[in-house]
C-alpha cells in the first residue's frame, strides 16, 4: 500500500527538513534505488513509493551529514542512517520513523 516516514531533529526539539531519503530494496547484488526524496518543512515524507511496495527486505537511507551541514553542525557521528526492515504484507501501510541528533539516533515501526 504505502510508506511513510518523518524524521524528528531531537537536539532542536523540531522537524528535521530537508532530510534526503532512500529507498531500496534488497537484490541479488546488493540494494537497488527504488525511490529518492526530501522530508518537508513538516520532516515528513507522506508517500515514498505508494502501491509499488513488495515482500522482502527494504531500508531507507537518511542522509544526515547533508542535514546536519545545512544547520551549521560540522561535528557528527553519523553522516547517513540506513534502517533496514522486512516488508511482510505490500498491502499495509508502513511508517518508519527517525529520531536524530548528531551522536545518537533510534528507529520504531510507527502507525
């Protein structure tokens, strides 16, 4: 069905925009670029690739150290975040958040 994901600047208290976000999925040599996009103001992304979604191993790619240059931050841990998940039903919605800061960040199966 479809794919969400927003990503929460967790040092600032807000919306991280801007956030570049991967999709791939898992192939036989490696993982292949279904979809590219940016989070909004919101640090939402609604629909990374709606009714194009299968069974199998998937991950997002956030690319952090773009984000975190664009906030003047050049001390960070992580210059990209790659949450890996199993879609086990193409037919539901999926929601992937992100939580960030520079030094740390975690992941949750959203709703």
């Amino acid at each position: 069905m479809s794919l969400s994901t927003h990503v929460l600047d967790a040092m600032r208290g807000e919306p991280a925009a801007g956030v570049g976000v991967r999709l791939e999925v898992a192939a036989d040599d490696g993982w292949k670029v279904l979809a590219t996009t940016r989070t909004g103001a919101d640090g939402r992304v609604r629909d990374v690739l709606s009714g194009h979604l299968t069974r199998g191993p998937h991950r997002l790619v956030f690319d952090t150290a773009a984000y975190f240059a664009d906030q003047g931050i050049d001390e960070f841990f992580y210059p990209e975040v790659a949450v890996s998940f199993f879609i086990a039903d193409p037919a539901v919605h999926y929601h992937v958040p992100l939580l960030l800061s520079p030094f740390a960040y975690s992941t949750y199966r959203g709703s």
